[in-house]
C-alpha cells in the first residue's frame, strides 16, 4: 500500500486491485458465473462446502462474450440458462414405450400402481429468487453506502480545507493583537 504525502499534511492511501477472472459451474438447469480474483474466492460466492475446482465440477471462463457481464460485477454470482426450456423438458421426461404389448402378456401382467406424481419445484424456484433477490439488494445497499462514504469523504477534504483557512486567518488576528498589545503595555510601563 503506497501513502503519498498531500501538501494539506493528509496521506491518500492506494491499493492495488487483483486482477478478476471468471469461473463458472452448473447449477441445476443455469451455470453459475461469478467474477473473483481466486477460485476460493469463486467457491464462497457460490455458497460451496466442497472444492468443486477439484471434483471437475467448476472451470475458469476464458470466453469473452461469457466474461462480459460477470466482469461488469464482481462477486456477483450471475446464472444463465443452459439450453432452452424445451431442451430441459426432453432431458427431464423418461421416453414412452412405443411397443404394444400382446394381448395375452397383458393378461399375465400384474397390475401396475400409478407412480407418484413428480415433486414440484416451486418451492426450490421460490428459495432461488429470493436468494438472488436478496444478494442484488445487498449489492445495491453496499453500493449506495459506498457512494454515501464518498460523498462524506470529499465533505470531510473540504470541510478541512476550510477550517485550516479559517485557523490561520485567526492565527494571524491573534498575533496582531498580541503585537498590539505587547506595544501597548511597553508604552504604559515606560509612561
């Protein structure tokens, strides 16, 4: 960390940012892009308890055009969808038999029970958004306090500035009344 001297008798402190690289990983349906300067750094955004970079599960992004918008914010975990819905319908519905049974095997076979109807989403879908939702007004509430923080640090520069004028306008009256009066009583001492 550097600390130039200001001419006010202020230091500016500078600290070199490290430079961001993207990492991405599959979750559920998306992939998962986050902008970190590590891959630990990468893992806590995600939220994950294992070394996913390890598992074959997590990879750096060099793509460009998949960079963009993880770059533009930084620990920030953006999830895109992998294929389109129709793609994740086909994946997700076993194929239906096509062949029709003989007659006489349908006799023979037991008789089947329905299967359970799949488990709905809907609560996962839900949990994802407000998490995300979540971590956008977080971003927006720690960007508003950094542009706050801002605004009171040049009010504080200014303020400064101002009051070492002021103290050295002061500065000066005092010690001409202090001349003046040091005058006036050599003179009354003398008289």
């Amino acid at each position: 960390m550097l600390s130039p001297e200001r001419a006010d008798g202020w230091s500016v402190a500078f600290i070199a940012m490290p430079k961001l690289k993207v990492f991405r990983t599959p979750i559920g349906f998306h992939d998962a892009y986050v902008a970190a300067t590590s891959r630990k750094a990468a893992l806590k955004a995600w939220g994950a308890d294992a070394d996913l970079f390890a598992r074959g599960a997590a990879e750096q992004v060099t793509d460009e055009a998949l960079m963009a918008e993880p770059l533009a914010r930084p620990g920030e975990v953006i999830k895109r969808p992998r294929g389109t819905a129709a793609d994740h319908l086909a994946a997700s519905t076993p194929p239906r038999r096509t062949k029709k049974a003989a007659p006489e095997a349908k006799a023979k076979a037991p008789s089947r029970t329905k299967a359970p109807p799949r488990p709905s989403r809907a609560a996962l879908t839900a949990a994802e958004e407000a998490l995300e939702d979540h971590r956008r007004n977080v971003d927006a509430e720690i960007a508003r306090l950094e542009a706050e923080r801002a605004r009171l640090t040049s009010e504080i520069v200014a303020t400064r500035k101002s009051a070492d004028r002021e103290a050295r306008r002061l500065q000066a009256q005092h010690d001409k009344a202090r001349a003046d009066y040091d005058k006036a009583l050599n003179r009354w001492r003398e008289g």
